[in-house]
C-alpha cells in the first residue's frame, strides 16, 4: 500500500473513516509499508515525496502537506522503534492538523480528530516507558495532553459548522483517560465543567460508547470524592447503557459499581460476579452478611496488592463500618433473645466478647469508642452510657438502612 | 572593550536623533516597511562590530560619539534610501562613519561612567553587580526587544550574533551590554551610590567562607561556554561533565547564598569536605548549642554544594536526611517537605539510606493531608509499601496510623502515638488536632447524658496509657537533637495532670465541663450542654511569619556576624 497515497486519497475524498484508519498507530498496513519502503531506501525522508504528491493531488499548496509529512515522519520513527522521536513528531502536527479542523467547514474531520487524539495517547506513552519517566513526572504524555487540550477547545467552539462538536466528547474521553494514567485527577474538573456548560451539545447527542465511558470516568472521580451516591448513579448509567457484548467493558464498571453498590447496603448476587468475574468481592458480601469482621480482615489483607492496583482499596475498607454494625446487630439479637426486659440496654462487655470471638481483640474503651462512631455515622441509632458501661439502642429501627448512613469522613 | 563603548555611544546618538524606542514606528517612504525590518541595516547601527571599520576608527578616548557620527549615520542612511540600497547593501561590512579625533566631543553627553571590571562583563558578572540594583527584567526584556526587532530570519540571526561578538569582547552579546550601560548612563553617579550601598547589605554577595567571584577559572569556564555558544554544530559531542564545578573550598562552615550566576569553584566544597562539614553540624546539632536557623543555613549550603557538583551518592542522602530530620523536629514543614521529595527521588534511584524511616514519614504525612488532595499520592505510596518494605517497623506503624485516620477509630490513634518510631510523632501532630476535634463530636453526639472526662483524657490521649511503651533508640537519629521527641500532645504520666489539661482544652473548644460537685472525684463533659457549641479556636501563639519560634536574635546575629 503506499502511504502517500493513500493519505492523498483520503484527504482529496474527504473521507473522515480512511483517514482515522491512517492515523491509528496500530495500522498493521502503514507501518508494513513504511517497513518495506525503509528497507529498500534506509535514509527515506518523506518531506520531498508527501509534499510533490499531495500538492500534485489537492491541486495546490495546503496545510495538509506538513500534517501528513510529520505523520509519516512519526511512522518512520515507530518502525525504527524510536517513540521519543515519534512523539515530537506527532507534537508538530498537531498544530497545523487543528487549524485544519478549525478551518474547515464540514464535518468529516470529527472521526479523525478522535483517532488523532488518541495516537496522541498511544505514542505519548510509549515514550514514557522508553525514556523511563519517573512515576511522579508527566513527560511526553503530560506535553501530548496540553496539546490535546488545544484540540479540545477547537472542539468545543466548533467554529462555523455546530456539528464539529461532536467531536469534544471523543476529545474529553481520551483526556480522562490521559490524565488517570498520570494520576493528575485536578485537570478532570475543568472538562466536566465544560461538558455541563450549555456550549455543548445536548448529552444524549452523541454516540452510546462515548456517553458510557464519560459517566464511567465520572462515576470514578466521585469516588475518589466520596460521593458515594453520585458515584453510584453514574455507574449505574454506565453499567446500563454499556452494549451487552462489550464484556470487558461491563465488568470494568461493575468493579467499581459493586463496591459502591455494597458500602449503601445492596449486596450482589453470587451469580452476578461470577458473570463478570469479580468473584474477589464474594467474601465481601458474606462478611456484610453475617458481620464477620474476621473475614472480611482475612479477604483485605489477602488481596490488598490487587485492589490497590485497581484503586479500590480505600473503598472496600470502608466495609468495615457496616460489616461492625451487623455485627452489632447479631449480638443485640442474641441479647435480646436472652434477656427480653432490657431488650435496648445492649451490655458493651458482650460486644467485645463476639469481637475478641472474631479475632480483633479490643480494650473496652476501644469498643466504646467503635460504637460511638457507629452512632455518630448514624449506623446504628441509640447512644451510649459509660455510668452501666450500655448502649441503650432505640426502640424502633436501631439499625437504620445503610443508604441512611454517613459514607464520607464527617466535615469537621 | 573600547570599540564597545564606542558602539554603545554610536547607538545612543542614533536613538537621540529617532526617539529612542518610537524609531520602530517610523516608515521609510517608498518601501512600505518600517525602517527596522530591514534585515542587515538594523544590525548595522549600534552594536555592529564590523571589526576592521571600528577598532581603527575609534580612539583611545572613548568620548567620540556625540551628534557627528549621529549626523553621519543619518546621512548613509537616507543616502542608501535615496539610491535604493536598503535592501541590498551590505549593512554587517559598511563601517561606521565615526570620526577620528576627540576634539568635537560635545558638552551634552555625560561623561562615560568608568570602566566596570575587565572580565565582568557578560551577565555572569559578579554577584555584587546582580545585586546592585538594576533592574535586570527591564534591560533584558529591552535588550531582548531590540534583537527581535532585528531578526529576518534564522541563519542570518545568528551569523549577525556572531560578528557582534567581537573577537576581544568578552562572552556578552554587545546588544546587552549596550542596554546594560544604557541603563548606566541613564542613572547618575548618585544612583550608582545608592545602589553600591544596597548591594553593600549582603556583604560581597558570597558566601561566607568563599573566595571572591572572579577566578581565572570561572573565566575560562565562561569562555569555554561562550565557544560552544557559537559552535551549533559541534554541540551533540559536548562533554557536559567538563563543566561541572569541582569545588576547591575548605572551610567546614559555609552560610547559604542564593545562587544568581554559574558557581565558583573557590566557594564550593568538595566532597571530602562536606563530609567533614557534616560531621560537624550533626555533632553540633546532637549537642543541642546551635538554633535551628543555623543549622537550616548550613544545611541548604550543604544541599548546594551537592547540587552544583551534580554529587548523588550516599553523602548526598544523608544530607538531605539530616535536614528533613532536623526541620520535623522543628516544625519546619517546607523544608521538609522540599527534602523528602528529593529524597523520593534519591531512593527511587536504589541510593543507599533509610529507605523504610521516610516512606513511613510519607505514608504518614499524606494520610495527615488526605482530606486536602493527598489521597491519591497516598494509594501510590501505599503501593511502594506492600512487599519487603511493609517488614518494617516504622512502616507498619504509619500504616496502622492510615487505617485508624481513616476508620475514625481516635482510640488506636492516639495509641500508636503513643508508640510513635522516631519522628512519628511530628508528623502525627499534623493530623492529630483534627483527629482531636472530629473525636470531641463523636464523643458528644453518642454519649448521653454526659461523660466523665478522665475517660475522655484516657481516649484523646491526655493521659498515658500503661502497657504501651514507644521504642527510642540507642543513639539520636543524625540530624536531630533530641533522644525522644515528645510531640505537642505527649501523653501526661499522671491523671491528674492530663484531666486538667483535657478539661483546658475542651473548655477551648466550646464543650461545657462541669466542675466535681464535692463527693466527685473528676469533672464531667456535659454532652447535652455542649452539642452545637464545638468551634475550633483561633490559635493564640499565631504570627504573622508564621514561625512562632523564631528568635530575634537568631535572625540578627548572622547580620551581626557580617558586620563584625
């Protein structure tokens, strides 16, 4: 296939799906070709050759010429296995490429401006791992993001056609995902703000995946809020909306749905996580069950590498608040059963029993002090009397549901 | 240097004669551009070395310029207009129409102020110089605008670049010493007065301990990079090892100046030295004489002397180990802060130190900070302190802490404060008035009617607990000087004494205690009376420089030690 070509054609036709196939970086074709034509020219420079034949095709001097030489400089340089260079070279399109999107009146830029961002992302970075970038430090993908950024505010303004904003929500998607990767989750807040701004399109405008991956980054940041509720709505939107046979994409959600899911008290059935094999969270929901603080230590300490890999282990600890209330619960029930008249005086003394039961040997003040947080989140209703060392529980509704409860550290 | 004073009078006059900066809107009739568009012939003007033309033609008095090469300038320059030649003379090779002879030096100019130093010339100059005043941003930007008002294009730039620096000139660009001295011609000698003294209060500007800033060295070193400057081509095969500052300083005590300008080898220590230099200020620090302000002095010097000499070895670490230590137990939580991020990176790079001692100090101070945007710096960290790290002691102190902050379980807290390694507990102090407060209304709020406050003292940590006993260690840890640190809220050894200070402050923050009623033996926290009552208090030791420590004198007897 020859690239120049090709890229000609697309350009000339003005056809939006040719040109995202060429600008994928994964493009087994394109790079064969570049392959093929370094290995019969090593010192291969494409200025000359991207210049003649797209002049000679577009009828005339363009932009497009140092779009299109700088992409296949890139090409060159990813073949040569060489990304650091690649990206520099991708970072010299972009701009000519958005004043193409901006100068441009049609729409069949919208498609490519998604798969130019996400070459961006790909290529950035690679260069990452290959000039190994410290953790801390954004590097060649920290400088492709200002770029994309560039290119989302063309995007968003859709200059002199309204439908080129389709093509912000791609943009936005591919910059969360940027800035998850490099852990700099302050820069989302100022893309939210913007696709809540009546500037952008109406939201159910734009296609279903794009819609599902948003409310997916969305539900996560809210998370990391704690904003539990939020997070959960827009996960189950996401969760939803998701196409039943994008498997992996559905059980990416639900990782973190079910976890929200289970600190407000509705629990997953056994056949759901095996559906999306998530069975890691099957002891959780038996600990929420039966208040075994036991087991539910035993599961966050055997699979403490992997949720904190996945980010969700500041989650699954907050279980602890609620799996301690149901085991509250059991032994006000036992109580209750053994001695009816002072049903709501709950000796403390018996509750530190069933936790040193459990494994978690405590100090009767460190049991008052649990129980007093319990009241305080509003898990258990009731207070506490140090003089009879009881805690008297109300007479209705000692355990409120888990929805009713205080899920994020308190304001103070 | 002469012909660069020549120049610099050359220009003066020229820009007498079109208004200074206003020259740049003027239009030449018949070309449609203004006239400083013109490639070459801005280059022309002032600063131009067009070498032969000028060092023949300019005398030894350098007092030649004045209204007649102005005059003559003006005259080749409509003469090249009237003939068409604007465009096509060749500006960089046209010498300058100076005239020969001082006798036509008029009364109007000021005398040239007098030389500056031989080999101070570029922007590297002295410290002395840098500090005398001037305002650097103003000339630079202008000298700046000048050189951009000149340039077509790229090749011509800096083929331009290069002829102004004249072979006997020192590295500076002329354009910047034309609007250097620009700026001295504008200020009298009374202002140059008034900026001596005040470049007078810091002393000669270097550091205590060094030698003066104008080494052959660090003049050959100029000369080197001003070369490489020129040399476009050859700078992939650059050596940047060759540069580095090999320090040849002696003296163990050195104070901190920041840097302006490249550093002089006479003012840094070397390796061997620093060593010494540490050995030393640790014992002093062990020893308890010195005040923190001393010793922060000595430590950033100490950090310098590593930097400039690029020295990222085990010295390096203990370094930057020792000031963290140091600034924790003082308080200093910027220069803490400052140091365990170069010693994330010193780590990260397998350098040997006490690797586990500061990822708990991490894992603590972002658990201190979550609520403010740590959290997600605390779940990386997390990740760095599973496997062999999480052996540790420390590390599993600080990681029990995160679970308790996190869980608000305030009765392991103060526990494991109790039971601090090392500087926890200066860390801990960070997170432990909030822990404190957002207890006070848990208690409140789930004990009714009320409370007695010794078991409130027992949980807030007013009062030590039996059976947990902190650890200290056989030796101070290098950097601090004291054995234990206590922390701002140790624990009482005696009930009485914690109940007292608990009831002080919960009476601070809002909560009604009543006082023991005769048969009594503590007082009570009445919850009922105290619910909605809570506030934070302003904190009363608060100053406006935000170190409520820092002695007067500390601060003063550095002065005191220049001036004598």
């Amino acid at each position: 296939m020859d690239l120049i070509n090709a890229w000609a054609d697309a350009i000339y036709t003005e056809n939006g799906e040719k040109l995202l196939q060429l600008l994928a970086v994964d493009n087994v074709d394109a790079q064969q070709a570049v392959f093929e034509k370094l290995q019969s020219r090593p010192a291969w420079d494409p200025a000359p050759d991207c210049r003649s034949r797209l002049r000679q095709r577009l009828r005339g001097e363009s932009v497009w010429e140092e779009v299109v030489e700088a992409l296949c400089c890139m090409r060159v340089a990813l073949v040569q296995g060489n990304a650091v260079a690649a990206i520099g070279e991708l970072m010299r399109a972009t701009g000519p490429f958005n004043k193409l999107f901006r100068e441009d009146m049609g729409t069949w830029l919208v498609r490519p401006m998604g798969g130019f961002v996400r070459a961006l992302r790909d290529v950035g970075a690679a260069a990452n791992v290959q000039a190994k970038v410290p953790p801390g430090k954004n590097g060649y993908l920290g400088e492709a993001a200002a770029k994309m950024n560039a290119l989302f505010s063309s995007a968003h303004q859709g200059a002199g056609n309204r439908d080129k904003k389709m093509a912000a929500l791609d943009v936005v998607i591919v910059l969360f995902q940027v800035y998850f990767r490099l852990n700099t989750l302050r820069m989302c807040k100022s893309l939210i703000n913007a696709v809540n701004s009546p500037q952008f399109l109406p939201f159910d405008a734009f296609p279903a995946s794009q819609r599902v991956t948003y409310r997916f980054f969305v539900g996560r940041l809210a998370i990391f809020a704690e904003d539990y509720n939020e997070a959960e709505e827009h996960l189950t939107y996401a969760f939803e909306h998701c196409h039943a046979r994008a498997a992996r994409n559905k059980a990416a959600v639900a990782r973190f749905l079910i976890p929200v899911r289970m600190l407000l008290g509705a629990l997953p059935a056994m056949g759901l996580l095996e559906a999306f094999g998530l069975t890691v969270y099957a002891p959780f929901a038996e600990a929420m069950r039966t208040g075994s603080v036991q087991q539910l230590n035993e599961s966050l300490q055997a699979n403490q590498a992997a949720f904190i890999h996945a980010g969700t282990y500041l989650l699954m600890e907050k279980l602890r608040q609620a799996v301690c209330r149901r085991l509250l619960k059991r032994v006000w029930l036992l109580h209750r059963e053994s001695d009816p008249d002072k049903a709501h005086q709950l000796p403390l003394v018996k509750f530190q029993a069933a936790l040193a039961a459990q494994g978690a040997e405590m100090d009767i003040d460190e049991v008052e002090c649990l129980v007093a947080n319990l009241i305080f989140r509003g898990y258990v209703k009731g207070y506490l009397s140090h003089r009879h060392h009881v805690a008297v529980l109300s007479k209705n509704d000692a355990f409120p549901a888990l929805t009713a409860a205080m899920l994020a550290d308190p304001n103070i | 240097m002469q012909e660069a004073w020549a120049a610099y009078y050359a220009q003066q006059a020229y820009y007498a004669q079109y208004g200074g900066y206003g020259y740049q809107q003027q239009q030449w009739p018949g070309y449609g551009l203004p006239a400083w568009q013109a490639p070459a012939y801005g280059g022309y003007t002032p600063g131009a070395a067009a070498p032969s033309g000028v060092s023949a033609a300019a005398p030894a008095g350098y007092s030649v310029a004045a209204t007649q090469p102005a005059t003559a300038l003006r005259q080749v320059i409509n003469d090249a207009e009237a003939k068409g030649e604007m465009w096509t003379r060749s500006w960089d090779t046209t010498p300058l129409p100076l005239v020969n002879g001082a006798a036509s030096v008029p009364a109007v100019l000021p005398r040239p102020p007098p030389l500056p130093p031989a080999d101070a010339r570029s922007w590297q100059a002295s410290a002395v110089r840098n500090r005398a005043g001037r305002s650097p941003v103003r000339t630079q930007s202008s000298s700046r605008r000048w050189q951009r008002a000149q340039q077509p294009s790229r090749g011509e730039y800096s083929a331009r670049k290069r002829a102004r620096r004249s072979p006997s000139s020192s590295s500076s660009s002329s354009s910047s010493s034309g609007s250097r001295s620009r700026s001295h011609s504008r200020s009298p000698s009374a202002e140059r007065e008034r900026r001596e003294r005040r470049a007078g209060r810091f002393g000669s500007g270097h550091a205590i301990g060094s030698a003066g800033g104008h080494s052959k060295a660090r003049r050959v070193t100029k000369k080197r990079l001003a070369a490489l400057r020129d040399d476009v081509a050859g700078a992939e095969e650059v050596d940047w090892d060759d540069f580095v500052v090999r320090g040849t300083a002696q003296a163990l005590e050195k104070s901190y100046f920041r840097l302006t300008g490249a550093p002089d080898a006479a003012g840094v220590r070397p390796e061997p030295v620093l060593e010494r230099a540490l050995e030393r200020l640790l014992g002093l620090l062990r020893a308890g004489g010195e005040s923190y302000f001393y010793a922060l002095d000595q430590f950033k010097g100490m950090r310098q002397d590593c930097t400039v000499q690029h020295l990222r070895n085990g010295l390096t670490v203990r370094v930057y180990e020792a000031h963290a230590r140091a600034a924790l137990e003082y308080g200093d939580v910027p220069e803490y802060n400052q140091c365990q991020t170069q010693l994330a990176v010193l780590h990260g790079e397998g350098l040997p130190g006490c690797h586990d001692e500061f990822l708990a100090y991490r894992i603590l101070y972002q658990t201190a900070h979550a609520r403010q945007g740590e959290r997600l710096a605390l779940l990386q960290t997390l990740r760095k302190a599973m496997g062999p790290a999480a052996a540790h002691p420390s590390v599993q102190h600080a990681l029990q802490v995160r679970e308790a902050v996190a869980s608000g379980n305030f009765a392991a807290f103060f526990k494991l404060y109790a039971a601090a390694p090392s500087l926890g507990r200066a860390l801990m102090d960070m997170a432990l008035p909030r822990v404190r407060y957002s207890a006070l209304h848990v208690l409140t709020r789930a004990y009714q009617p009320s409370v007695p406050v010794a078991l409130v003292a027992r949980l807030l940590g007013f009062v030590a607990r039996s059976g947990i006993a902190s650890c200290p260690s056989e030796d101070t840890l290098p950097g601090c000087s004291r054995l234990v640190f206590a922390g701002v809220a140790a624990p009482q050894e005696s009930e009485e004494a914690g109940i007292s200070k608990c009831v002080e402050w919960l009476r601070a923050h809002g909560a009604a205690v009543v006082d023991p009623a005769s048969g009594d033996t503590s007082p009570t926290l009445d919850c009922k009376a105290s619910k909605g009552h809570l506030f934070v208090p302003v904190p009363v030791a608060a100053v406006a420089h935000g170190d409520a420590n820092l002695d007067i004198d500390a601060f003063l007897s550095r002065a005191f030690r220049e001036l004598a």
